[in-house]
C-alpha cells in the first residue's frame, strides 16, 4: 500500500514536469489557431495566420536563406566530420589530444564566444556578413556534433573488417565506401539530420554573422518578437517546432536502430 | 647503365617499400587534413583573434588601435562590471539548482520506470532538447505577459482584478532558463542513474539501510558524475544566453552575455567584449577542469 502510494506520487511528480515542459508549447500551437489579434482570449478557430505568413515576403525570404544555409552547412559538415570521425577512430597521431579537444570545446563553451570571435575573424579579413560568413558559421559548429554521432557509431565497430578489405587488396577508399560506410551511414544520416536542426534552429551565433540581407527564421522570430507578441509568430514558431519534430524523431529511430 | 638503373631503384623506392604505406597514409591525410584546417580557421584563429583584440584599445571609430593595453581586464574589475558577472553567475547558479532539484527526481523516474515506457519518457525529453529555444522562451512570454494566457485566466476567474506583472524582472528570466535548460540536466542524470548497478541497493537493504539512507550513501555517490556533467551542461550556457534576459528580462537585467553582445553591437567597443570574453571562456574551462577533476572523466565522455 505504501508503495504503490509512492509509485503515484512519484508518477504524478513525473506528470508535472511533463506538463511544464509541455504546457507552453501546447499553448502556443493552440493561439497559432486563435482569431483573437490581441489577447488571450479564444475567440474561434483559423488558419488565417498561417495564410498571412505565406503573404509576408519577409518571412518567405527568411525562410529560403535559413533552408540554403542549413542544406549547404550541413552537407559540408557531415563531409568533414565524417572523415575526421573516421579518421580519428582509425589512426593515431601527434596531435590527436589537440584535435580531439579543438572539436570537444565548441561543444562547451558558451555559443556567445564562437559568435562573436567569429565576427572578429569575418570583419578582420572584411568578408562583408552574408550567406558566406552564415554558412562558414554553421559548419564550425556543426562538425563537433556529426564527429561525435559517428564517433558513437563506429565505437562498436568490428576493426578487423577494414582490416580484412585491406588484407583481401582493398583501397582505402574502397575500404571505406564498402566496408566503413555502411556500418556508419545511420550515425551519419542521423548526425546530418541533427546538424540540420541545429542550424535551423540557431539564434545566438547567427546573430552576430548574418549579414542586413541573409536574416534566417530564428533571428526573424527574435526581431518580431522585440515588436510584440503576434499570431503570425505562433503560427511560425509552431511549422518550425514541427519541422524540428519530424527531423528528431527520424534522428532517435536511426540511434536506436544500433542495436539490431 | 647508369641511366638504366637509376630508374628502377626509385621505381622500386616508389613502389616496392612505400607500397604498404603510402595509401594509408594518404588517407589519414585525406580524413584529417579538412577538419584540422576547418576548425583551425574558424574555431582556433577567431579565438586567438579575440584573445589578441582584447588587448588593443578602442579607437574613435569603434575600431582597434594601439598601443597595446591590460586596461581592458582592469576596467572590468570596476564594481560595476564585477556585479554584472555576479548576478550573472547567481542566476546562472539559482538556474543550475533548480533544474538539479527538479531534474534529479524527475530522471530516478524515469530511469526506474518500466522498460517498455522508457524509451517514450526519454524521448519526449529529447524533443525539447532539441527544439530551438528562442521559440520556447517565446512560449513562456506568451504565458507571462500582461494580456497573458495566465493573467487572462485569473483575471476572468476573478481571482485578480489587476494582471499581475510576471514579466521583465529576474523571476522571469529564472523561469525561462529553467525552462530551456532542465533537459540538459536530465539526460546525463539519467544516463548516470540508469548505469547504476541495482544489486548495490538491495545489498544495503538486506544489511539494514533504509530507503533514504541507500539513496545518500549509495545512489547520490555513485550518480555524482552525472550531476556535475548536467550542472556543467547547465551553467555554462545559461551564461551566454543572452536573449532570455534580452526577452524577458527588465531593463536593468543585463548580464555577462548582454554585455558582451552590447559590446560588440551597441558601444562598438571591441577591445573589451573580446575581454569580457576571455574571462567568459576562462571561467568556463575553469569549470571544465574542476569537473574533470571531480570525476575523473579525462575526455569528458559523460557529456556528451
């Protein structure tokens, strides 16, 4: 009996916190659909804001630069950290401590640093802010979590079937795009997919890079939100809670797929 | 016959010798060569850049200029800018607290729940891990603020006849760090928890020790990595958030990240944001290496 008490209260306590980290999100996708402009009030149900957002040129811009900078930093990103996963698992060398804490630290230090030291270097060498400084941002921090997913991936990984390739006259290459690659490729489509997100999702970096003519979707939240609370940012927040929803979960399905 | 044998010794020299590792090395080349140049490009030389601007001085155009100068550290030993770095690491510290408070219970239960449950529970802490954080402290303004969904409710329940003022203080800020930040406490706790090995606890149970006792003097212990790990995950970044106080906070609420960024933007003083910068970073690694320290986790696995 006292058990199962605690077993309540420990699911009720469980309950709470989903519902906080819940509750506001369920919130505002519901007054994504309210007709009421200015208060909280339910006053019917529409689509209206969502139309309106499609009308706003700014916002279509917005979200064409912040696609463009996510597909090309992401594909440059997983390139690079695939083969630098690759080839830290595989070889040792002088350096490797340097190199593994040069892509350990973005991952810790607060973004406001990279941000802004990545603004010193663009402004310093007067690469005017763009797509360019944009897209070179994303990548920096997107490798050290690609290196990571797939790092993750081969930790499992048998050595001795590269090693068998190479025996049986195998190419590196040949190795690594029969052999290494498809024992890899969840890690790698689920850190692609992560680096997706994150660099759809980033505000604190791209707000020191982004040029006056590449706003991405984040920073156009942030300015439209310094003006006041709007329908039209529900309704933008919540395509973009839902874009960032299915890209997880294929993300989690490709992780969890390890172990079969 | 000079002329004929030159050749095929560095024929041989090509490809008898080096034929076993050339191609290797060739590839290690080719899989560590473009990620050392990229971060060193731009993660290694900005941060050196910075480090190098933080001792210019500001010249009249918002530029850098010489002479070099230390008055960029000194002056933000000024009581004004040490205040600002000590209300910012007592929010930074109150935000860590709460979401260790809360989250360590919160990852015992789902760490002890049902296998076939666990992996639903884990999951839906992940997704706002992952869900960008300007949205969801949007989400917390949309609650908060004076035509609110909270005002509104209680002020048509006629529990208040005036809205309450939820927003632009310090509780606010708190909240909304709290909010963005607890699922970086909760996974690693979780992680860690759910390594614990449970025939520990029913060791100390059939030696006498009560439930609350087991818990301090068995899972607290052995769940310490996983603590400092999240309070790591937790604290670092709540430094530099610095749209929440920007969003949510008051006009007086300026922290270490919202002065960095003014620096940057609004006073266009470089040399000192690259400063408070450097001291930003230099605190953080700090943390970095009393963590290792703590846990002996040299390649800081557990926070990842």
């Amino acid at each position: 009996m006292r058990l199962s008490l605690g077993r309540k209260a420990a699911l009720f306590y469980a309950f709470l916190i989903y519902l906080f980290l819940y509750a506001p999100i369920a919130i505002l996708i519901t007054y994504s659909f309210n007709q009421s402009k200015l208060n909280a009030v339910w006053t019917g149900f529409t689509f209206d804001w969502y139309v309106r957002l499609f009308q706003n040129g700014e916002v279509l811009e917005a979200a064409k630069t912040t696609l463009v900078v996510a597909l090309m930093s992401t594909i440059a990103a997983t390139v690079i950290g695939t083969l630098a996963a690759v080839g830290m698992y595989r070889y040792k060398f002088r350096g490797k401590t340097a190199l593994d804490s040069m892509l350990y630290l973005p991952l810790v230090i607060p973004e406001i640093v990279m941000g802004i030291s990545l603004l010193a270097l663009f402004s310093q060498i007067k690469i005017p802010l763009g797509y360019f400084t944009l897209i070179a941002a994303h990548i920096t921090f997107s490798i050290p979590y690609i290196v990571v997913v797939v790092r993750a991936r081969l930790d499992g990984f048998d050595r001795s079937l590269e090693e068998a390739a190479m025996d049986l006259g195998a190419t590196p290459w040949q190795t690594f795009v029969k052999v290494t690659l498809p024992v890899i490729a969840p890690g790698v489509v689920a850190g692609a997919l992560l680096a997706f997100t994150l660099s759809i999702d980033d505000v604190i970096i791209s707000f020191f890079v982004a040029g006056p003519g590449s706003t991405t979707l984040p920073l156009k939240i942030f300015s439209m939100i310094k003006f006041g609370v709007t329908p039209e940012i529900n309704a933008l927040s919540t395509l973009m809670l839902i874009v960032t929803l299915i890209v997880v979960i294929i993300a989690e399905r490709l992780r969890m797929n390890k172990n079969v | 016959m000079k002329m004929e044998t030159l050749p095929t010794t560095a024929e041989t020299g090509l490809q008898s010798q080096p034929k076993q590792r050339q191609p290797r090395d060739w590839a290690k080349w080719w899989t560590l060569s473009p990620v050392t140049l990229w971060m060193t490009c731009f993660f290694l030389i900005p941060l050196l850049l910075i480090l190098l601007v933080s001792f210019f001085t500001r010249s009249s155009f918002g530029g850098i200029e010489m002479p070099l100068t230390i008055e960029n550290y000194t002056r933000f030993f000024d009581s004004l800018y040490i205040k600002i770095l000590w209300v910012s690491c007592l929010l930074s510290l109150a935000t860590t607290l709460l979401c260790l408070v809360f989250g360590y219970p919160f990852a015992y239960i789902i760490a002890r729940s049902p296998q076939r449950y666990r992996n639903i529970l884990l999951f839906l802490i992940i997704i706002p891990f992952w869900t960008n954080s300007l949205i969801r402290t949007y989400a917390w303004i949309l609650l908060l603020r004076t035509e609110g969904v909270i005002n509104t409710l209680l002020i048509n329940a006629g529990i208040f006849e005036q809205p309450l003022t939820l927003l632009y203080n310090n509780f606010a800020v708190l909240v909304g760090l709290v909010y963005t930040m607890l699922p970086f406490m909760v996974l690693p706790l979780y992680a860690s928890i759910e390594k614990l090995d449970k025939s520990y606890l029913e060791a100390a149970a059939d030696l006498g020790a009560k439930p609350w006792q087991a818990f301090w003097k068995i899972t607290f212990p052995l769940t310490t990595p996983g603590i400092v790990a999240g309070s790591l995950l937790v604290f670092v970044p709540s430094l530099g958030l610095f749209f929440i106080p920007d969003l949510m906070g008051g006009s007086k609420s300026v922290l270490i990240g919202n002065l960095i960024k003014n620096q940057f933007l609004t006073a266009r003083d470089w040399p000192f944001g690259s400063a408070v910068s450097i001291i930003l970073m230099a605190l953080t690694l700090l943390c970095i290496v009393a963590y290792m320290r703590t846990t002996n986790d040299k390649q800081g696995k557990e926070l990842l």
